[in-house]
C-alpha cells in the first residue's frame, strides 16, 4: 500500500462514521434490508464523493454493503485502529478527569504513561464532574485510578473497618 494510506483510510472511516452518527436517515437507510441495494450504492457514492474518501474504503465501504454488514462499520473502525497502533508500536489510554487539562497537563500524563507502557501512548480524555479531583486512566485493560471519588470511598471502608 501506499505510504501513509493507512492513516488516511482511518482517518476517512472516522469521517463516515462521523456521517453516520449525524445523520440517522443515512444510517436507517445503509443498514436496513427494505431498501434496493442500488439506491443505497448510489446514496453510499454521493456520500464518498462529498467527503473525497479513497478508492479503497469507497469500495470497501461497498463490500460491507453487499454482505449487509454496514452495521458493523463502528466494530470494524475500533478494530482497524488497535491494528494499527499495535504496528506503530502505540497504544492509547482513555483518561477520565474531574475537570478541563490544559495542555501541559495533557503532555506530562502522556510522557508519564509513555515511561509507564514503555511506548507511545495516545490519550483521549473526557470530562467527568463526578471523580471530585484528580483522575483516572485505562491503558490496555489496566486501569490506574487517581480520583478523589475513589480515594473517599476507600477511606469510607477503612473507617468502617475500625468501627
């Protein structure tokens, strides 16, 4: 393959999926077995073209439409990805935070769970008010959990301990 086609194609899947969570019609319509295969292709094609995808996800994208397995387009793009991270040596971890990082915040945690993975590490972060302070992080199954909420809690049990 070309070089650099892997990341455009996943970037490109990232796109249509964006075009599927956006527009239920276009989904319903992809994914439902009461509309012609051939107005779904020719729909599917006007997509590809508004949103210049390549040759090769159009005609994958095709594929998944002749064996109806378009639904399973979300499945395919979280696989595709893990593929590729694991032949780039990377990994990613979702970190859950209390509040906003800045952008320094951001770069020592992925210098720190690079150090701690001993590769690359990409992270997705998302706010969640609930954790009080600090946060927690998931990296490959691994889960390391530096809230607030948690430290409470355990402090509750050992409390209840001593009782």
């Amino acid at each position: 393959m070309e070089e650099g086609l892997n990341d455009k194609i996943l970037e490109d899947m990232k796109k249509v999926s964006e075009v599927i969570k956006e527009s239920q019609e276009f989904r319903a319509m992809m994914e439902s077995p009461l509309y012609d295969i051939i107005l779904k292709k020719r729909v599917l094609k006007s997509v590809i073209s508004k949103i210049s995808l390549t040759e090769y996800l159009g005609n994958f994208l095709n594929i998944l439409l002749d064996k109806d397995r378009f639904k399973l387009l979300d499945e395919i793009l979280e696989a595709y990805t893990v593929m590729l991270d694991e032949a780039s040596g990377r990994v990613r971890a979702q970190i859950k935070s209390a509040t906003e990082l800045s952008d320094e915040q951001m770069q020592r945690i992925k210098k720190t769970m690079s150090g701690l993975m001993k590769k690359e590490v990409d992270v997705d972060v998302a706010v969640d008010p609930s954790l009080i302070g600090g946060l927690v992080a998931e990296v490959q199954g691994m889960i390391y959990d530096g809230s607030v909420k948690t430290q409470l809690s355990k402090l509750k049990q050992s409390l209840k301990g001593e009782i």
